[in-house]
C-alpha cells in the first residue's frame, strides 16, 4: 500500500518496475545530499529516527549504485 503522500500520477512503470517521482521536488542539488534526504524520509517514524532503518536505506543504495562520487561534507 502507498503511503498517502504519494499519488498515482508520481509512479513511472518499466514493465513490472515501479519507480517513484515527485516533480514538485525537483530542481538541481547534490545526489549525495539527496540520498540523505531521501534515508531520513524513509526512517522517520512519528518524528522518531529508527537508524537501523536508516543504515539500511544508505547500505542498499550504495550496494546498488555503487561509491559515492560527491564530496560528502560539501553535501552536508
């Protein structure tokens, strides 16, 4: 089930594959500060960050994407 902020005009098919978009949110910025970004929104819980969570988020993405390539602290 989706979560209630995201409306059905936001997912792109690719056969079986879903990929989720908000164009609302665009504009140019960092990939790795939007991986931040993009784990803290996955790990919070009623304003409680859940790390393990969080952790896992950064682990798969990096698994799958491979290094970053971004300064990190220029990110943060």
């Amino acid at each position: 089930m989706l979560s209630s902020s995201y409306k059905l005009l936001n997912i792109l098919w690719n056969k079986e594959i879903p990929t989720l978009i908000d164009f609302d949110a665009t504009g140019l910025s960092n990939p790795t500060c939007c991986m931040c970004e993009s784990a803290f929104t996955f790990s919070n819980y009623k304003n409680y960050i859940n790390y393990d969570f969080y952790e896992e988020y950064l682990k798969s993405f990096l698994n799958e994407y491979g290094p970053i390539s971004e300064n990190f602290i220029e990110a943060l």
